[in-house]
C-alpha cells in the first residue's frame, strides 16, 4: 500500500510497507505572513472519500522525526478506514482551494509560517465539527525568535490561529537549549481509560525529549481537558507549575470540533516501527478522539 499524496513536484510517497520508514517529504519553505481575525469563511467543496490530511510544512526548525511520525500517522488513519493525503502543500490549508474537505486535519511537528493565514479554512473545518490533531511544535508555528538587549531571547508571533486552536502558545523550552532530557509523565486515570489507554500503557513512564512552558497553562482554559502531566520536579526547566499539561483535548464551535494536541514525540526513536512505544499510543488514541472513532 501507498499513501496517497497531494504533492508538489519535488515530494514523493513512499510506502509504509517495511522496517522503517524513509523520507515521506522534503519540507518546502515559502513563508506567508497574515494576522488571525475571528473569520469563518465557508467550506468550498467535500472530498469524495474519508480522507485525513497530514500536514508536514515547516520552514522554521524542521524535526528529524517528521516524516516518521507523518508515516507512523498515515499507518493510524489506514487502520482507521481513512485514506491519508500526507502534504506540505500550504495551498490545502487555504480556501483558494477548491477540494478541502477532509475529515480531520493532522500537524506533524510543524514551525515556521506554514499558510497564508489571510486565506486560512481551518475555521471552517473546525466550524464543520472536524477534528483537528496537534504534534508537539505546531503550538509554536508562525513564530520567530530575537535577541533582546540583554542578550536573552523573546518570541513574537505573526497569526494567534493555533493558539485559539490548541489553547496555547509555546513560550521556550526548557534548560539546556536544544532541550532533551527525561522527565516523569503521568495519565489522568480517567482520561487513559476514556481514550482506551488503558492496559496498552502505563498510566506513569518516563519519557526522553523536550518538554515546552506555555504563554499560559493550558489546565486553567475553561473547556481544555488535561490527559496527561509531566512531573517538573523530575527534570529541569520547568515554569508551569504543579500542573504541567503535555497532553490534552478540547472541543471547539457548536459542532463540538474535537481538537488533540500531544507535545510529547521530539525524537525519531518515538515512532520505530514493531517498537511498542507510550507516542504512538496516545497518538493513535488522539486519531480516534478527532475522527470520531470508536469512542
């Protein structure tokens, strides 16, 4: 099997049959700058079949272990009975297009500007009642980082979208820069057995990679659901505080959008296939959460 695609020239499908997968895009850079205003603008067309985009784009950091989470991704949504269209072509994102009915919407670790957020239909997805799932850094897209007098950093943001989307900004990482350390994640017992984590995964691991502060605390917005913690007290860097979300869920719009977002998942090692690990779970728990499945 292939993943069906909906590539610029340069980018190519792969199959995700075999060991591990190899490079499913070459992420392209094409910033497009724009401010967030509360627009709805209307949905152009519905897809023909169930699809799931899995959008790729950074033109910021881009992560090693994006195409295997993208590919890891695209393995969950076949075994969910949709078709994955993995792409980092901004123009799906857009309303210009004409053919932008997905079922749900997936970002994979994305930074940088991605769209023209002057053009964007996300809010017409999520108006929609369609879910959309988060991957670690997209909660910083759209972000660019200076140099203050000082010498310290600060970030500012062109677009609030993801932030009105997932409820939070990234704000930094924690110490060292670049930040991988180990750190003790906990699952809300409830939660883990609402998205049938539970016996899959331990409620409490220890996990390997970056763990982000937050312009504010996802756990104090009215509506946010906190699935899962990390423990500051066991690395590092932390500045949130006794509750430090790393996983959550929310609903957004009359239509209940149901939104996943997991900061967990830096690394490569994260997404090995045939290799059981605590990512893949809660990722593929966040799929069904967003599309609607089994639950």
């Amino acid at each position: 099997r292939r993943v069906s695609s909906v590539f610029p020239p340069a980018i190519m499908a792969v199959s995700l049959d075999g060991a591990v997968a190899a490079l499913l895009v070459l992420l392209c850079s094409q910033p497009a700058l724009g401010g967030w205003e509360d627009r709805r603008p209307t949905l152009l067309s519905t897809r023909a079949e169930n699809e799931v985009l899995i959008f790729t784009k950074s033109t910021g950091y881009v992560h090693e272990s994006t195409p295997f989470a993208a590919a890891f991704l695209a393995q969950a949504a076949q075994r969910l009975g949709f078709k994955p269209v993995v792409s980092n072509d901004s123009a799906l994102l857009e309303k210009s297009n004409d053919d932008c009915g997905f079922d749900a919407i997936v970002f994979v670790s994305n930074t940088g500007e991605l769209f023209d957020t002057e053009k964007e239909h996300l809010s017409a997805h999520i108006d929609a009642g369609k879910g959309v799932l988060g991957l670690h850094s997209v909660i910083g897209a759209f972000r660019s980082e200076y140099k203050m007098a000082d010498g310290t950093r600060n970030s500012t943001y062109s677009s609030n979208l993801m932030e009105n989307i997932f409820g939070a900004h990234f704000a930094w990482h924690a110490a060292p820069h670049p930040p991988a350390c180990e750190g003790k994640v906990t699952i809300a017992a409830e939660e883990g057995r609402r998205l049938g984590l539970e016996g899959r995964i331990d409620f409490e691991f220890s996990h390997h990679g970056e763990f982000f502060n937050f312009d504010k605390n996802p756990a104090d917005t009215e509506g946010i659901v906190t699935i899962a913690t990390v423990d500051e007290s066991s690395y590092d860097g932390g500045l949130m505080g006794t509750i430090h979300p790393v996983v959550w869920r929310r609903e957004l719009g009359n239509n209940h959008a149901p939104i996943f977002y997991c900061g967990l998942g830096h690394g490569k090692e994260n997404y090995e296939p045939n290799v059981k690990s605590e990512v893949k779970e809660i990722l593929e728990a966040g799929m069904k959460y967003v599309l609607g499945v089994n639950l």
